[in-house]
C-alpha cells in the first residue's frame, strides 16, 4: 500500500502578527482549548467570560510546523484536510496552495511540486468567522438570525451554533478540529465503494458492492476514472472481498476487477432498533490488489442487515410519518442531539460513546442530529449501530436564510457529497433531512422571515428540494429524504401540518400554555418539543460564585438564552408545586416539572400508537453548563427527564390517562413495542400517605405486538367513599366528631397507583394524584437508607415513614447515573436502586458511598409555616 503520514501532532499557534503570542497547540484542536490551556484566556464558561473570549476570537490566528518528508519517489502527494474551522489559507514552504471555507468538508489538495525531501513547512491561517459574520451582516440584506445567533453567520459554512443559540453562547472558535495528513501515492485507490442490500422475501440478504477506483493519471486535477495518461488498467486489478459475520466466522472471494459484484450472506441476522430485537453488525473488507498481489488500498466498512425506510401512506386522520424497519413499523423514542461542546477538542470518543449508552439506557430507539451543529465523528454512528439507535440525520442548514451564489452551491453539494459517501453504510442511518425548520419558517411566514426579497424563498427551493437531493441521490439513493423538519413533504405546503409529516410543538413553554394542551394534539410524528430546567446545583457552582446563585442575577441569567425563561420556569412552578425554599430546591422542582410535563405528551402520543409514530423531544445534551431542554447535562448529569425517559420509553408499559387533568376518572393503559404479544397483569390502587390500600383492583391483560389496547378504567371517586366509611367506623373514637368525608375533602390525602406485572414482576409503575402537588398533604417523610454490596454494584434501599414522590438520590461530591432515580416510594418496603462500581472512582468503599448519598423528595422542597 501506499504511505500516510500523519501531521496531527504539536503545532505553534500564534494570534494574528503578535510573534509574542506564539503558543504550542494540539493537533486536532482548537484555538479557544489551546488557549486556555497556555493561560492567554479565561475558562469561557465561568461566570460571564464568554463575552469577552467572543471578542478574542476577533483576531486571526495561524497554525504552523515543520515535517520531514523522507522521500518524494511517488507519482502524487495529496495534502487531505479532514476538518479546517472555517476561513482557512493553506501555504507549503511559504507558497499558497489553497482556500478553504467550509468547516463540514474534507479537503483534498494535491501538493507534491510544493515539496522538497528533508525539512518543510505548512502553515494554516484562520480568518476571524466572526469579523467575517458581522462584515456579510453589515453588507447583504438577510437581516434574520435565530434566537441569540451572531447575524451574517448564514454566509459561512460553519457550524451555525458557534454564533450562539437560545441555549448556547456565542464563541466563534477555530482550528484544526480533525485529522490532517499527507497521502503518498503511487497506486491506484478506491474513489468509492457502496455497499447496498438486497432483502428477499424468503429472509435472505444478499450483498451488492459497487466500487470506483481512482487509477492515478500523471496530470490529474482531480480524481478520475481510467484516465487516459494512468499506468493503471483495470484488467491488471483484482478485489479481495471478506465478510465477516457477528460470531466472528468469515467468507472470502477473489475476484477479477468488476465494478458491481454480489454475495450472498449466509443465515443473515437481521438489526433491529433497541428494545425490539438485537444489532448484529458484519465488517466487510474489500481489497484492491495488483496482479501480482500488492494490495493497492483497503475499504473496511461495518454494516447491519436491515431495511428501513418512512411510510407516509394516506390513513384516517391524513398521513402516516412511520419508520419501517425490516418491514415493521416503529414508534420513534428519543431526543434531539446538538453538538456536545463549544470546544470540538474536548468531544471525545469516550464521552461521546457515553453519552449514546446514556440513550440506550433510556430505552432511546432514535436520535435526531440537528441541523445547526457539524456532522458527528464515526465514532457516534458506531455507537449509534451497536445500541440500535435510529439515526435521523439533519444536513447541517438550520434556522437561516441562504443566498444561493454559485460558490455557496458548490461547497454544500461537496460537503453534501464527502458526508453521505463517509456516513451511508451505518445500519442506524434511517433518514437524511434537509434542514432545520426553514420550511416552516417561509412557508408560514415568519415575521422574522417577511420583508426578505422574494429569491431567498426561490433559493430554499432549488436548495433543498433540487439540489441537494440530487447531490444526496447520486452518492445514496436508498436512505429516504425529508425536505426540512417539521414538514408535511416539501413545497412550502402547510409545514407543519398536525396530520401528516413531522412537527414541532412549542406552544408548551414558549407561548407558555400548560403541559396538558399536549393531549389536545394529536400528531403524525413530534420531532421537536421541550420544556427547560436548571442543571443541578453542583452543575451551577462550576460557573458561578457565591453571591451569582440567584436566578436573576447577571450570570444565572447569562447561562440561561432564552429570554425570560427563568421567570417563566418560575410561572410554571408556581402552577404546581409551593415555592421551592432554595436555589438547590428550585432547580429540583424545575427538573421534576419538567419530567412531568414531557412525560404527559409522551404517553398520550404513544396510547394514539398509528396515528401518532414518533416522540423526539428536545433535547439531550448540552454545549455548556446551562439552564435549558436538556435532559443530560454539560458534565454527564442526567437530569430527572432522564430517568423519566428510561421509564416512559420502555418497550412495554403502563399509563394513566386522566379524563381531565385532576379527574377522579382514570383509564389505564399497556403499550407493547415489542416483536412478540405480552401478558400480565394491571393492578390498580388507591392508596393513602401512611401507604394504606383504601381500594385495588386487577385484570390480566393480553397485548398484541407493536400495539397499545386500554386495560380497564375506574372512577375513584365511586370507590373512596366506601372505603372512607369504613375508616370511619375503625376510628370512631378519634373521629366521633367529624363529619363523614366527601371525595373533594379527602383526595389531597390519598393516590392512585398502577403497576404491570409480568408474571411476578413489576415492569412498570405510575402514580397520579387528585390534586396538584402543591395541594397534596404531603407528610415530611423520614427516610431509611440502606447500602449493600455486591462484587459488581452497590444496592441501596431507600424507606420512607411515608408516601413520598419523585424521590431523587443524589451524591454530594461524586457522580454516578442510579439504576432508577425521581422514583416515588409508595410502599414501607420501600424502593431498592443499584449503582454500579464502574459509575465511581475506582476504590471507593460502602462507607465512603454510605456518607455521600442524599435525598430529597417533594415534600423536602419547601419550608412549612
């Protein structure tokens, strides 16, 4: 094969002509990591520096280094570029070899008449993108930005996020954020390899590889096909295809070169999304050899075997939106993904592999990647493949307003072209959608968006129903493409129509209507919708002082972009639950809300299972410590939504649907997301604060795969009184006096709850009141904590004197994610989590764990009196 030398390494960064200012810097990196390693910023993150380090990145900034070359005895040096952020000048030896300005590129730049053998130099100069910003606002006429964005930024191929968001700041970095390298050739190379499946009826797989090579021509601008001056024919190649299935067994052939060659998999094991069956993944390495066996290159991709595609067929209620995988409909469960750091040197893949575990235990089947971040590393698609996570996958266009020139559809066809090519074989790969809400946007009309001349609405047009399709198409023409998001299917048509297509809903928290106007939407597919919360409080001390912990204050306010949204996190409060007696408490009881407030249209979206096929809700993660959506916070922190998640994304599961928020009128019902019938049975409840069974009632329930049915329903209030006379006559003594309680007297004082078991085992639980919490006559509850060990994990078992709700552990100086957590303990017996050992620093003891747990319950959160 031929050679790749690797340029990643140490560079020297300096700022703009300050020779003083030269620092070394990590390659991948960026400027903004490389400085605050050196000292010449503050962190960004603390208290209001963001401001002043945006204004840092005012400056230009050059990369620089010498390599040795050992040799220039080949026909081609290529110089490839997997990731410049943004505005980048490239020299060699002091020469200009290119300009690029396309962070969501791979730059490929033929170099070797710019090289000596021995000692060179390359040196990469970033413009400012934000100068650069602030100039295209100054001078063009797009005058629309999205919340909290730097405006101009729609002109420059970066990641739009960068310029600020309504829950992320505005820093504008750059850098070398991915490999750089020097590729010497000699040998012909693959240009391309696609691998596409062919699914029979019968249950077999076959393979289809297509493959292109790039026989090397002596005078080549770029790469090309059996061009007249190459040394190369195919007649002279061979390919050396292996296929390795899940158990590690191999089938190998050799064939003579051929563009398209098919295989036939033995006993396929097909990949199914998490919770409905496994992901089994085969490597498939295909060789090209010379005639006399020098292998000229090697193309290793890892695959599922799987078919999916979206059904929009006609139903009763409009449109379906529904992925199909291997001929079986899914409801989509999951979030919305944004870039996991402002700072891409410190988005490992270590942190990055957590976090998808973190979906997968959440029951997640699906992520969607929003539009306004970059394309993830391999290495989230990886991860993605062996969670069974479904991938909806935004190209990277996302609230703006585009100017289409000929250079602006140059570059996004290309970066369209190098990301489909590198990203197409992920068995997670569901749907490729063209961008975010900019349909929406123009088709609705904005008023942000009117008043911009009327080609900007032609040039979305041509954009994203014309050209980049038909980019996408030629590279994958089996993913299914979605114009924008929410959509009902292109041409401006009624975007976000609630019947057909996908939607975002965000009259829940930003038009503050309450979480209960949920219910009444009955959607296709919502793939966007949230509600905010506080980080927790050791999340809030990483950026503020003292004297900073006040939701008002300049700083909490500075970590919160979304307007007044604090003063409305307060409003929602305030609907429930009694003012929280400290900033820890809020940002508990802001959590808790939250956690209600999705799980309310979760579950009414997953009980109209058919007519609505998806829940996305927004969003997972953070770039930053910051109040917002997120269900995970910027350091790993699963917020209660998390918890929440794992228990109203599971497969199977039992639900309470009130006939109005507050009613004595409770149906239950039991979704089966699985592949095969389920049986059990519901048992129902009305339960006091001391944990007396005033009432229960059960019913074996048989569900049918991939469906949801009721199981029965009860009005409480028909049952209490009964049971209230009975008490009534056991405590005459105490009570000689009362009168005889009526249902509105007493329903502050008691709960219903439901729990499905199968066989003996509770797999789900759920607990509603009558009232709104912070008219429930909570008991202050004493708890009881017990810790066990065994080789793997700690046990802890938590009692309560009583009833006590959305029950939160959590450890005061360490970290770790709990088995179950915001649990409500509705028995003496109590509720037993585990956490294991891998969750914590290595060595740490039963004591040492016993000392950091706390807990805190609802009942805990406010002072009485």
């Amino acid at each position: 094969m031929d050679k790749i030398q690797s340029l990643n390494g140490i560079w020297n960064l300096q700022k703009g002509n300050d020779t003083a200012s030269r620092i070394p810097a990590a390659v991948p990196g960026t400027v903004l990591s490389a400085m605050l390693k050196h000292g010449a910023i503050e962190d960004p993150f603390w208290r209001c520096n963001e401001y002043r380090t945006r204004e840092f990145m005012a400056s230009d900034f050059t990369y620089d280094r010498e390599f040795t070359v050992e040799s220039l005895d080949c026909d081609s040096v290529t110089l490839v570029c997997e990731g410049l952020d943004t505005l980048a000048t490239v020299a060699v030896n002091g020469v200009e070899i290119a300009r690029t300005d396309d962070m969501h590129r791979t730059y490929r730049i033929e170099v070797k008449k710019f090289l000596r053998a021995g000692v060179n130099h390359i040196s990469i100069r970033f413009d400012s993108a934000l100068v650069a910003a602030r100039k295209e606002d100054a001078e063009n006429d797009i005058f629309y930005a999205s919340t909290g964005c730097i405006h101009g930024n729609a002109a420059i191929r970066k990641a739009h996020y960068m310029f600020g968001w309504d829950w992320g700041p505005q820093l504008p970095d750059a850098g070398i954020f991915r490999n750089i390298s020097l590729e010497y050739r000699s040998l012909p190379k693959f240009a391309d390899v696609l691998i596409k499946q062919e699914h029979g009826g019968d249950g077999s797989v076959a393979l289809k590889l297509y493959t292109e090579v790039d026989f090397l021509a002596e005078k080549r601008n770029l790469s090309v096909s059996m061009s007249p001056e190459s040394k190369w024919t195919e007649t002279e190649l061979s390919l050396a295809v292996t296929i390795e299935d899940p158990d590690g067994n191999c089938m190998a052939e050799i064939y003579p070169f051929q563009r398209e060659i098919s295989m036939e998999i033995p006993n396929p094991r097909l990949w199914w999304p998490n919770g409905v069956g496994e992901h089994p993944l085969y490597q498939v390495s295909v060789e090209l050899k010379t005639g006399d066996g020098v292998v000229c290159d090697i193309c290793r991709k890892r695959i599922g075997l799987r078919t999916i595609d979206v059904c929009t067929d006609a139903h009763e209620y409009g449109s379906e939106f529904a992925f199909v995988v291997n001929g079986v409909k899914i409801f989509a469960m999951g979030a919305n993904y944004i870039p996991e750091d402002i700072l891409l040197s410190r988005v490992t893949k270590e942190r990055t592999c957590r976090l998808v575990k973190d979906c997968e235990s959440a029951n997640y089947n699906c992520i969607r990647v929003w539009g306004g971040g970059y394309y993830p590393d391999d290495y989230f698609y990886d991860a993605c493949d062996e969670a069974g996570i479904m991938v909806w996958q935004d190209l990277m266009f996302a609230c703006n307003v585009y100017a289409l020139t000929e250079h602006f559809e140059e570059n996004i066809v290309e970066e369209t072209k190098d990301n489909v090519r590198r990203l197409r074989h992920h068995p997670c790969l569901a749907l490729w959608c063209g961008n975010n809400e900019m349909e929406w946007g123009w088709g609705d009309e904005w008023a942000r968006i009117k008043g911009h001349h009327p080609r900007y609405k032609a040039d979305y047009i041509k954009i994203f129903e014309y050209i980049l399709p038909k980019a996408l198409k030629n590279c994958d023409d089996v993913t299914f493409y979605w114009p924008s998001s929410p959509s009902s299917g292109g041409s401006l048509d009624d975007p976000n129509a609630v019947n057909r297509g996908d939607q975002h809903y965000w009259e829940v928290w930003h038009s503050g209507k309450p979480f209960t106007e949920y219910r009444k939407e009955y959607f296709s597919f919502c793939s966007e919708y949230g509600f905010q919360s506080f980080p927790g409080m050791k999340t809030i001390e990483s950026f503020t002082l003292l004297e900073d912990r006040n939701i008002f204050s300049q700083v909490m306010e500075s970590h919160q972009k979304n307007g007044s949204a604090n003063g409305k996190i307060l409003n929602y409060v305030a609907d429930y639950f009694l003012y929280p007696k400290s900033l820890g408490d809020l940002a508990y009881i802001s959590q808790v809300l939250q956690l209600k407030a999705i799980q309310y249209g979760v579950e009414h979206w997953r009980r109209n299972r058919g007519r609505c096929m998806g829940s996305l809700y927004w969003q997972i993660n953070d770039c930053w410590p910051v109040a917002s959506w997120a269900s995970i916070d910027y350091f790993g922190r699963w917020k209660a939504l998390h918890y929440g998640a794992k228990r109203f994304y599971a497969p199977v599961m039992v639900s309470a649907c009130e006939k109005e928020e507050l009613s004595s009128e409770i149906g239950y019902f039991v979704n089966n997301d699985t592949l095969e019938p389920v049986q059990g049975r519901v048992e129902a409840a009305l339960i006091d604060q001391d944990f007396q069974v005033l009432w229960e009632h059960t019913e074996d329930i048989t569900v049918e795969p991939m469906s949801v049915g009721q199981s029965f329903s009860v009005d409480y209030r028909s049952v209490a009184p009964k049971r209230m006379e009975e008490r009534k006559e056991e405590q005459q003594a105490e009570r000689h006096a009362k009168q005889q309680e009526t249902w509105d007297e007493e329903k502050s004082c008691f709960f219903a709850r439901v729990r499905l078991y199968i066989g003996d085992t509770p797999v789900s639980e759920q607990v509603t009141l009558f009232v709104k919490p912070k008219h429930f006559q909570y008991r202050k509850p004493e708890y009881v904590i017990a810790v066990t060990e065994t080789e793997e994990q700690f046990i802890i078992r938590v009692r309560s004197s009583s009833f006590a709700q959305y029950v939160e552990l959590e450890l005061e100086e360490l970290d770790g994610v709990f088995s179950d957590n915001y649990f409500d303990i509705t028995t003496p017996e109590g509720v037993e989590v585990s956490l294991p050992k891998t969750e914590l620093p290595e060595g740490c003891t039963l004591k040492n764990l016993e000392r950091q747990i706390r807990v805190r319950s609802v009942a805990d959160s406010y002072e009485v009196g």
